[in-house]
C-alpha cells in the first residue's frame, strides 16, 4: 500500500494513510458507531465495557445511576400533565381579593398521588395566594408564612408610627436611630424571606438546589413545573457570588475552564480571558490597534508617550504576532509592554478565588460561559470561600525502576485503596498491615483516628504494569463519584501530575489540587520496598486534610484558586501581591519566563554591565577562649527596606539617591533612568515596600502565618530567577541598602562590646568576652534587647543558635570549638563532681576542610593536635575556676580582690599554654613526623596523587604535591598560630619541624596556602520545603560526595541538578562577557582608561586589563572541576571552549 501512496502522491518519502486523510475524524465517527451499536447497549443492561478504548460519555454514567437508583424519586412529569390553557385561565379567575387567602379544598397530601389514579388528568393547585401590596405581600411557595414574620410586620407598623410621631428637624439623632432600625429589620426580613424560598425549593425538589429567591412572582407564575428546575442553575450563577476553585486551560486558545461551587453545587464554567497589552508609541497607532489611551507608569521608569491600551482576543493576538514584531522594529514605537503575562495569572489577578457576574450581564447557560469583563472580583471577608468542610480524595503515587505505589484516600467514605505495581510475585502488603500503619500516623500527627467500630476499610491490589494500575483507579475513582454526588475535589501529590491525569481520565471530572512531591519517597530500599513506601503513603495521606486546610487558609489571604498554586507558593503568592499592587498604583508589569524583565520588548544594556551580586563575608581568624555565641538573622531584608529612607539620610542621600523623586514624582529624562538603577526603580521599589508594610501589619497584628512567611522570604523572592517579577536591577538595590544596615548592625555590635568573629547576612559569631556561661548568656540577652530599641534595627531579629565555651576558626569551613550543651552550668556555679563529669563528657567539633588535602593515615593526627590545642587551656581554665570556687567559699573575697584575680587568671593560662606547645606539642609532632618519614615516602610521586585526597582535589584545583610530611607540618602549624598568644611559640616549633624535614623556615614550599579555593552558589532553593541557602560547590562535603541534597532534616529532597546547572551556566557566560568587555586600567595610576583612541594614560603610564588573563583562566578552571566530578556536560563543553580560545 506505501508503494501506491508514493506513487500517487508523487513522493518519495514514507507517507502513511493516517497523514492524508482526516484520521482523527474518522476514529471519532467509528468510536461514535460502535458506541450507539455496542457499548452504549451494554452498559444499560449492566454489562463492562467490552471496547474499553471507547470511553463512556458523561451522561451515559448517570443514566446507568439513575436506573440503578433504589430510592429513585419520580419524575414530575409523571405525575403531573399539560393542562388546557382555557381550564387554567377559568380557574385562576376565581380570586378572592383578601391578603392571603388559601384554597383548602384542593389541598392534598404528597402521599396520596398514588392513590388516586386520576390524579394526573389535571393540575391541581395547593396553594394559591395574592397580593395586595406588592411591597409587603409576596407570594409564598406554600402557602405558609411564619409568626416570626409576621410579627415583624407588626413590629414594622409600629415603628413606622414611632417615625412619623419623631420631627427630623427637633431631635435628629432620634429620628436617624429610628430609621437605622428599620432599615435592619427590612434586611432581616428579606434575608429571612430568602431563606424560606431557599427551604420551600428545598422542600420541592428534594436535594440542595435554591431556586433563588430573586425569582418575581411575574416569572414564577410563567414558570411551572420542571421548566423553573432547569433555570436555577443560570439564576444562581447571575445572582451569587462564585467560589472558584480551580482554573484550568480548556483545548480553545483563550478560553479556561473554571471549577466553581454555587450555593452548594460544583459547576464547570467556561471563561474566555482576552490578551491585554500596551503600545507605547510616539505618534497614534489606533487605526491598527483600536484600543484606548491610557495614563500608567512603564517599568524602569520609561517615559510615556502614547500608551493605548488594547484588548483583543487571544487566537487574534497569536496571529497578529508578525504585526506586532513589525510594530517593534518601528522607530515611532518605544515599546509594547505585558505581552508575556500569562493569562491564567491574569485572571486570577482579576477575579481572584471569589467574584460575581456583573449586573448588566444577560443571564445564559452555564456552559455558554462568561468572559472575565463579566466578572468582578470579591473580598473574601463579604463572601465566604469554602468555609464548610470541602469532600476530597487523595491519591498518593511514588514510583521506583518499574515498581509503585499507588494509594487513594477518601476520608468521606474511611476507604484505603492501595494498588502496588510489582513485576514479580511477592506480596508484602496486607489490609489489617495498612490499618496499623494508618493508626500509627494519626497518633504521629496528632489526627484522631478513627473509631474501632467505623474503622478505616483498606484494600490491596497487585498489579504487573503501571498502565494496569491506572486502570484499577480508573475504576476506583468513578466509583468514588457515583457515591458521593456533592462538591468533591482531588488532592494528588505525584512526581508527575500531567502524566497521571493523562493515565487516568477520570480525574478531568474533579477540580484537581496539586502537592508537592518529595523525591526522597521514590528511592525505594532493595529490602522490603512495599512496606516502606506503604508507610509513607499512608503518613502522606493522614497529613493530607491539614496540609488542603492550610492551603484553604492561604487561598484565602492570597485570593487565589485553591488549585491554581504553583509548586512554590511563596515566591508565587509574592509574584501575586506585587503584581496586584502594581495594577494599583497604575505601574505596568514587567512579567517574563526566563528571569529578565520584559521592558517592552527590548532587552536592557545596563544588564550585560551587571556585576555578580556577592554576599559579604567578614572573617576574622582566630583562637577565643572565651565564651562565644553564634547569631541568626531574620528579617534584615524587611528591615533594610522600610529602613531605606533612614539609610539614606545616613548617607546624605548618596547612597540610594531616589528619596526626592519617590516624594516630588519630577519627570526624569530616560538618560538619566539608564545610568542610575535606584531613579529607575523607585516606583517600584515604593509599591514593594507599601507591601512589605501590609504584610508586616497583618502578621503583627492578626498574626498571620503566610504574611510572617512572606517576610521571611522577601530576599529569596526578590534574587528567585523563577519569580515572574523578577528583576535584577531591584535586587541590586536592596542588596545595597542591606549591606549598609549589615556594616552598621556590626558597629553597633562593636560598640556594646562584642568582638565579631564570622559575619554575613544570615549569622554573626561573637566573642562575649565572658568566661563563665551564664554570664555570657545574660549579657546576650542585654546585648539583644538593647539593639531592639535602636530604631534603626527595629525588625531585625538575632537568635542565639550556638554558645561554645572555646572557638578556634580559621573560616566557616574551617573551625572547631567546644560547644556549650542546653543544660550546661557555669564552672563558677558548679561543684566539683560536676565538673569532673562535665570534662568526662564534653564533646570538641571538628570540622576542617583543609585536613581532605592530606593523605588519609595522617588526617587523624591532624584531628587530634588541633582537638588538643583547643581542650588542654579549656580543661586547665576550668580546674582553676573549681578551685577559685572553693576558695570562695572558705573566706570572702572583696569584690578588688576577685577582679585582681580575673586579671591574672588570663595570663596565668597563656603562660600554661605556651609551655604546653614548648614540650608536649613539640615533641608529639616530630614523633608524628618521624614516622610519616618512615612509612609514607613514596606518596609524593604523582601516579599517586589520588591517595593523598578522597576526591576532593579535582574541584579545588590546587593540589598539593611536596612531601606528605611537609604538608601536614604547614597544616598544623598554620591552625596552632590561630592564637596570636602563642605564636611565638609557634614559629620556634615551625622552625624545628621544618628543619627536621630539610626544608628552610622561608622557602616558598613552606608558604601555607589554602588548597581548595571556595566558590559559593548562591539562593538554591529546595523545590519541596523551600529551604534557601548558599552551596559552596568546592567545599561542601555533601555535595563533593554528589549528594545533592536539603540539608533540613526533616526533607532530603534531591536539589534539582539542572536548575543547578543552568544557573553555574549564567554565571559563566557573564563572566566571560563582563571580561571581554572590561575596563583598561593604568599600570602606574590605576585610573580607568577614559580617551578611547589614546595609546598611553596622562602620567605616561601604559594600560592593562582590569581583570588578567590567569586570573579568569583560574576562575574558568574552577567552573571545569566542579563539571567534570559533578557530570554536568553543558557546563564542561562551555568552559572547556572557553578555556581553548584563551
């Protein structure tokens, strides 16, 4: 058959049937055909789906529900018939003119219908009642009005009296406080009126279904029987507020469907959402574009020329996308700004998770849809959203080189359905194992399980092949829905989820809310997999209800679908708040996917001259023996912004240089916008920081948890590539202005006494200068509250994290201390058996990077000196504190006597060191020397340069190659002269270890240099629990052993490599594009190269690079080591080109 194909479509290429023809057109009238023929049959006589690629239609399954359906009600139209307009009309005239009148004799009871078989030859009315005044008389479906009712009427009567009797003009205070009483009571009235038609329809139709009270008497009476059942989906849709829960993107460009409840009944509504955007053009360009001239504030500050705003509809704007980019290469066209704003988000930017239908849109069918003009937004203080309990069911999926777990929770009907997916035939799994294990996680999380009697049902199925475990939920899911007919939703946390709905379609018929999945779940062990991932499965699905009433909560306060969240919800609900703000204080978005602002269409110059964002490290190497402690830094971000103008005034205006122009709002040329970022983004920067001031209100004040989480995360959002808003430029400003508060929260720190240690923006280490561990905690707490009432550092928080009684550091990866246990006491305080037991039991950290340099049988002794280094003054220092202690205790000390001894006793324990470091430290290093000698020789040769490291050479990329006794002679030595106390001492023992070994004490192979020099990642983020921190890529244990993982310990989530890559990727190419296009700088003047055309500087001096070329070309190596052991292959071939053409 090809060969005829070929030949008549004149081809030679493969050409098959399907790619001719309309093949999709076909298969759907043969699914139809073989649906009228066969499946349809089958299902209403109760047999499976013999053709199971042919789907059952929707209403297909509620037929068959419907005729299964015991306590089936009947249907009106079987009781009732069409009457004859003339009988009707002949009836109704007979009326009686009073207020309410009833019919009785024609009143009968419900039950009786089937009684009379007559019943059905003509309508018969219940009730019949009239109105007088319109005003006080509406008709009743039955015929019933209650006391309650009409006592307010008399109570309304009355007061009406008491109004008239009351003179405006004389006593006008009494005749308001009359009118607002009756204007209550009317509100209660109508308020009570709808309720009773809410439970008359109620009554009538035998489910939760409102007719609406809005319905007027004149529709109702052209409106009988199952004709008003049909419309009261359409009035309730017009007249209540919607619920939305979920937003989904339908097949048709620009239309989505929106998963909303209405009074109690969950709809699926088609919303057409229009591309809006902005042409910002120095002559009109409306006869092309029509749309409307609009005033707003473009992003960076551009100026605005002619900005029309134009509305079109999404299909439009696709095809006029060669339209568009001719406009742009127009000179007269400045830019077209948001034409990267996504249309989900710009709906639910409108509407957000509660809106109703505009007033003077015409009432339709609900699948005829709205568009979003159509409707407006609502607070959700007005209008409640999901305040009752919502029905849900959560499905559960990890998965593992072909075996899975799939779990489907319903907590509605206490149902377990675990499917296991096993290609082999061992069944580890039983129900009564599941039960345990489901009552286990409720006593972990503190949920009450359920009752013994009501127990949970579980259920075990094994399976060969995931496509067969979607089948069974496929059938588990729709028997969910034909059980419970209410409002139900999906909970699914999977590794995929566009893969599984794709696998099991029945989760199209509900709103689906997505969890983020940890891939720690899908590493299953070789050993009894099944029971493991059964148990996570079932934690998982015990915490699922207070995980979906969280993020109730936060759909609440962010007005946004609780479905339509995105994996990181906090960068997102930022992204949502600031863009809300932004609308209103009429600024235009700068919304883009790839990280770089979207400022019209054209991309900014001022980014290819961007340095790198670098975090300030202040490192102050050293030995302290005294108590120390270890700070934690919140909110200096929040601080630094809503401290700017403070700050700035501190600078004299020079360091932000935007404080007139956010107060004045002077126009400002667009040259000046492009040399000075903080003019540029003052508007925005004012916007954020109006926001951060609400969010800080509402977590003050209401203490509201996701606004607390907001400000915590503010810097994460703000440097986040992933963030819609993100930009650059803003970030470079706040980073500044949070270097200034950090410079001068260290001088404040200073000046109240403390000596800093290690400081950046997460963490400081200071020196106490206390020896006793009460005293330093009590000066901490003054230390704290007296910076609290410093305004300038009015919402910084510092929390002690770590005390050590003893700190040697060299730098955050170099160090080792003594820490300080929770319930340690001070040795002043303490008796002489606890001391004893405390010295027993005290634990020395040691954590340095530089010992992974030395060969492996000599990084123990390493360990041990610089341990000894640090317990032998500590233990000494305490054994004269228990004895100055019992010396106080015999006689009293005068308070000159005890600080005389304070002052000696540092000395005392100097002078104890050095002879310690004269005689025990000397002669144990040469005794390790010696045998380094004798036994590692030939470990210097370089076929056996591997054994001297684990693997850690290969990213630092400064080897070291001399004798492995030298080296561990420089390694030591440079950590023991730390203490600047000691290091005479120090020198003299350096000067004899390297003679020992033959080696002069200035030689330049006896220079000590840092072997792995540090290269910080920074802001990775975990995709799970949204954890942020800097990764040094070269120094971090975890991460050269290529476990990239969270390193909080309740998560593990494996980091995401590629988003690793691609951001190492970045920064390579800015580097090398920042070196290519750096300044020439004097060689004698050091003044940056002004004249472009002169060949030497005015001082007669010649130029040279900024930046040399070993310098980048050691930068560059760097970036090769880290992908050449981390397998990153983009990253490799980038550096290894870049390396090559150097």
């Amino acid at each position: 058959m090809k060969f005829y194909l070929r030949k008549w479509c004149k081809t030679s290429s493969d050409v098959g049937i399907r790619s001719i023809i309309d093949w999709s057109y076909y298969k759907q009238r043969l699914s139809s055909a073989i649906q009228k023929i066969i499946t349809i049959p089958a299902a209403m006589q109760k047999v499976a789906n013999p053709v199971p690629r042919v789907v059952h239609p929707d209403w297909l399954h509620k037929k068959v529900r419907e005729k299964e359906d015991k306590f089936r009600q009947r249907k009106l139209i079987d009781i009732f018939s069409l009457s004859n307009k003339d009988d009707s009309l002949r009836k109704t005239t007979d009326v009686v003119t009073a207020s309410y009148m009833m019919d009785k004799e024609n009143v009968e009871d419900l039950e009786d219908f089937q009684n009379k078989r007559n019943s059905i030859n003509g309508p018969r009315p219940i009730v019949r009642c009239y109105e007088v005044n319109n005003e006080k008389c509406s008709l009743k479906a039955t015929g019933r009005m209650d006391f309650s009712e009409q006592k307010l009427d008399n109570g309304e009567s009355a007061s009406e009296m008491s109004i008239e009797n009351i003179d405006r003009n004389v006593d006008y205070q009494g005749w308001l406080e009359q009118k607002k009483r009756k204007w209550k009571d009317t509100l209660d009235r109508r308020k009570r009126q709808r309720l009773g038609n809410l439970r008359n329809s109620n009554r009538a139709n035998g489910a939760y279904e409102p007719l609406g009270s809005m319905m007027n008497h004149k529709k109702d009476q052209r409106r009988t029987g199952v004709g008003s059942y049909f419309t009261t989906h359409e009035i309730a849709l017009t007249q209540c507020h919607w619920q939305i829960i979920q937003l989904l993107p339908s097949p048709h460009i620009g239309q989505f469907f929106a998963w909303v409840t209405v009074e109690g009944i969950m709809l699926k509504i088609p919303i057409t959402v229009p591309r809006v955007f902005y042409l910002n053009s120095k002559a009109p360009i409306t006869e092309r574009f029509p749309g409307r001239h609009v005033k707003k504030t473009l992003p960076h500050g551009r100026h605005c020329y002619n900005l029309v705003e134009v509305v079109i509809d999404e299909d439009k704007f696709r095809k006029e996308s060669k339209k568009l980019a001719a406009l742009l290469a127009d000179p007269e066209v400045e830019g077209i700004y948001e034409t990267k704003v996504p249309l989900e988000f710009n709906a639910i930017l409108q509407i957000g998770c509660v809106c109703k239908v505009d007033k003077t849109a015409m009432k339709r069918n609900a699948q005829d849809g709205w568009s979003l003009n159509e409707l407006h937004m609502k607070t959700t203080t007005e209008c409640s959203y999901l305040e009752q309990s919502v029905s849900y069911f959560y499905l559960y999926h990890s998965i593992s080189e072909g075996r899975a777990i799939f779990v489907v929770y319903m907590p509605i009907l206490r149902t377990v359905s675990v499917v296991v997916v096993n290609p082999y035939q061992n069944k580890d799994l039983s129900p009564s194992f599941l039960e345990r294990q489901f009552r286990e996680a409720c006593h972990a999380l503190s949920v009450e399980p359920p009752p013994p009697r009501n127990g949970i049902v579980c259920k075990v199925d094994y399976v060969g092949y995931v496509k067969d475990a979607q089948r069974v939920l496929q059938g588990t899911i729709s028997e969910i829905r034909d059980k419970h007919h209410g409002p139900t939703l999906a909970v699914t946390e999977c590794p995929n989820a566009q893969l599984m709905k794709s696998g099991i379609p029945a989760l199209d018929n509900f709103p689906c809310v997505n969890i983020p999945s940890n891939a720690r779940d899908s590493q299953y062990p070789v050993l009894g997999w099944q029971q493991a991932a059964a148990k996570i499965g079932m934690q998982r699905s015990v915490a699922s209800s207070q995980w979906l009433n969280e993020r109730i909560s936060l759909s609440r306060y962010a007005h946004v679908p609780l479905g339509n969240f995105e994996l990181d919800w906090l960068i997102f609900t930022a992204d949502v708040f600031m863009s809300r703000a932004l609308h209103d204080q009429q600024q235009l978005l700068w919304i883009s996917d790839d990280g770089v602002p979207d400022l019209g269409g054209i991309s900014e110059e001022s980014t290819c001259f961007a340095d790198e964002v670098h975090q300030p490290v202040i490192t102050y190497p050293g030995a302290y023996r005294k108590v120390s402690v270890e700070l934690k830094i919140h909110h200096l971000a929040v601080n630094a912004l809503l401290k700017s103008n403070q700050v700035n005034e501190l600078e004299g205006g020079a360091l932000l240089g935007f404080d007139q122009d956010i107060n004045s709002g002077s126009h400002i040329s667009d040259d000046q916008y492009g040399f000075d970022e903080a003019t540029s983004c003052a508007p925005a920067l004012r916007v954020l920081k109006q926001l951060i001031q609400r969010c800080l209100a509402d977590a003050v004040t209401s203490g509201n948890v996701f606004a607390d989480a907001m400000l915590q995360h503010l810097y994460r959002w703000l440097c986040s590539p992933q963030s819609k808003l993100h930009d650059p430029a803003l970030h470079r400003i706040l980073h500044k202005v949070m270097q200034k508060v950090f410079a001068l929260l260290l001088a404040e720190l200073r000046k109240l006494g403390a000596s800093i240690i290690f400081a950046n923006f997460s963490k400081v280490i200071i020196d106490t200068g206390k020896f006793s561990l009460s005293a330093a905690k009590a000066y901490c707490d003054s230390l704290l509250k007296t910076l609290q009432t410093r305004e300038l550092f009015e919402w910084i928080e510092l929390e002690p994290m770590q005390f050590w009684h003893s700190l040697l550091f060299m730098d955050q990866y170099n160090y080792g201390g003594i820490p300080a246990k929770a319930d340690d006491t001070s040795a002043n305080e303490s008796q002489g058996d606890n001391s004893q037991r405390d010295q027993s039991q005290v634990d020395i950290v040691s954590s340095w990077n530089i010992a992974e340099y030395l060969p492996k049988k000599i990084q123990d002794h390493f360990v041990l000196i610089v341990s000894e280094f640090m317990f032998i003054p500590w233990d000494y220092a305490q054994k004269q504190d228990a004895k100055r202690a019992s010396l106080q205790d015999v006689s009293s000390c005068t308070p000159s006597i005890t600080i005389a001894a304070a002052e000696t006793f540092e000395s005392h324990l100097v002078e104890h060191l050095k002879g310690q470091i004269s005689t025990y430290f000397t002669d144990k290093l040469l005794g390790i020397v010696r045998d380094t000698l004798l036994h590692m020789k030939g470990i210097n040769k370089p076929e056996d340069e591997r054994q001297i490291s684990s693997g850690f050479s290969q990213i630092g990329g400064s080897i070291p190659k001399g004798d492995p006794a030298l080296e561990f002679i420089k390694h030591v030595c440079a950590v023991l002269a730390l203490d600047n106390n000691v290091q005479h001492e120090v020198l003299v023992m350096r000067k004899n270890l390297l003679k020992y070994v033959r080696v002069r004490e200035f030689a330049p192979e006896a220079e000590f240099h840092d072997p792995c020099p540090s290269f910080v990642l920074p802001n990775v983020i975990c995709s799970y629990c949204n954890d942020c921190r800097d990764l040094d890529l070269c120094r971090d244990s975890a991460l050269l052993a290529q476990e990239w993982r969270c390193a909080v310990p309740q998560c593990g989530q494996p980091y995401n490599r590629e988003v690793m890559e691609n951001a190492l990727l970045q920064i390579v190419r800015q580097r090398e594009r920042l070196y290519h296009l750096q300044d020439l700088v004097c060689t004698r003047c050091n003044q940056v190269k002004a004249a472009h055309l002169a060949e030497q500087c005015a001082c007669a001096g010649s130029y040279r690079c900024k930046e040399d070329v070993s310098e980048f070309r050691r930068k560059m190596q760097i970036f090769l080591n880290v992908a050449i052991h981390q397998k990153f292959q983009l990253l490799q071939e980038c550096t290894s080109w870049i390396l090559e053409v150097q």
